[in-house]
C-alpha cells in the first residue's frame, strides 16, 4: 500500500523527537502489515483493512499508538491507556520505549480481530472522515 502524503505532512508538522517516534511506529505499522490503508481521520494517522484497526496520535511530550479494539487483545493488560470500553493505548516518550517485537505482536493481533470482527469498530458518519 502507498504511504498516504497527508500522514507525511501531519508527522513533520511536529518536533523533531515526537516526529522520530511517530515516524518509527508507521514504519512498525505498516512493515508487519502492508495492506492496511492508511488515512488521516480525526486528525490523527489512522489504519484500517475491513475495519479501523490502530491509531498514532501526538502531543509535545509522547506519541499515542491506539487501537480501536483493544480491549480484546490479550496482552491489553499491559497496554497504559484505557479511554473507552473498547480503545486501548501505549504512550511513547522516546525511541527507547520502543519495543518493536512486542508491539509488532499487538498490530498482528489488532489485524487479525479486525479480520474476524470487523464491525466492532464503531463508525463515525462519513462528515467526521477527513482525508
């Protein structure tokens, strides 16, 4: 799948550290699985195959990779953030935080509960989509 050049903008729109971070969780992201779409909603990167499956959100201090069906990942124990019934998050401060192995076996999971349930993933009406 191509990179989409508005992921491209919204990452160099950061800083230096948060776009290093931001731009290693996409390369994690879409070298365990190249099929997912990538798109920018919410404003934030979004990647999705049947469904919506993870997120990259950012602020000055860290870098948020989400995933909109969390809650069923088995390791969603581990995962820091919990702001829905459903989403799960990890916040990255450095590249340092950055376990690849680990979070390559939650996209994979991610990617395969999207295979199997799409529809869990709620969506929003088409107006919120901004692309």
């Amino acid at each position: 799948m191509q990179r989409s050049k508005n992921v491209d903008s919204w990452i160099y729109e950061h800083d230096p550290a948060i776009r290093q971070i931001a731009m290693t969780l996409r390369n994690i992201i879409l070298s365990i699985e190249p099929t997912l779409n990538e798109t920018i909603r919410w404003g934030s990167p979004t990647y999705e195959k049947k469904g919506k499956v993870c997120y990259i959100t950012a602020t000055d201090y860290y870098v948020t990779l989400g995933f909109f069906n969390g809650a069923m990942l088995t390791n969603e124990q581990i995962l820091l953030g919990s702001s829905s019934a459903k989403l799960r998050s990890i916040k990255v401060r450095s590249l340092e935080d950055i376990d690849t192995s680990f979070l390559g076996e939650l996209i994979s999971e991610a990617v395969s509960i999207d295979n199997q349930n799409p529809i869990l993933t709620s969506n929003k009406p088409e107006y919120f989509n901004i692309d």
